[in-house]
C-alpha cells in the first residue's frame, strides 16, 4: 500500500513541478529526479527486479538523451525535415 501513495504523490508531484514556469521548475525537478530511484527500488522490492531494470534503463536513456539536447548536440539528422513543419 505504501508502494501505492508513493506512486501516487510522485505522478501528483511530477504534475504539479509541470504546470511550474520554467524558472521555478529546477528545484522541484531535482528533488524528482534524486527521489526517482527510491521509487524504483521500492518497485524492485515489491514487485519484481525486472520490472525496477527496466525502469533504471529508461531513466538513463532519459537523462542521457537530455544531456545529449542541452548540450546542444542534435540527434536527428541534418537531412531530417523538422516535425510539425508543413
């Protein structure tokens, strides 16, 4: 149950440090961010070990790709038409 209301006030958390402007939004995302993977190793404990991996290896291609945008290294083609442009 615990597992349960600590899911449950991350997905509240998470949505409330979005609706933040972007200036307000930094201390809030690092306070997600370091409780992340105390929320997945509950999920480990609790449900099964693959499931927490799994989780673990989704968070670092996250965090990767978003050092990879802010350092502003492109990872689409040059050649790629950018999306949403008619």
């Amino acid at each position: 149950m615990i597992l349960l209301w600590a899911c449950i006030v991350g997905v509240f958390a998470s949505a409330a440090c979005a609706m933040l402007p972007i200036r307000y939004q930094y201390v809030p995302a690092v306070i997600l961010l370091i409780a992340a993977p105390i929320l997945i190793l509950l999920i480990g404990v609790q449900v099964s070990a693959w499931i927490a991996i799994a989780a673990i290896v989704a968070s670092i291609l996250n965090i990767s790709q978003s050092i990879a945008i802010s350092l502003g290294k492109n990872t689409r083609p040059k050649s790629a038409a950018p999306t949403g442009v008619f």
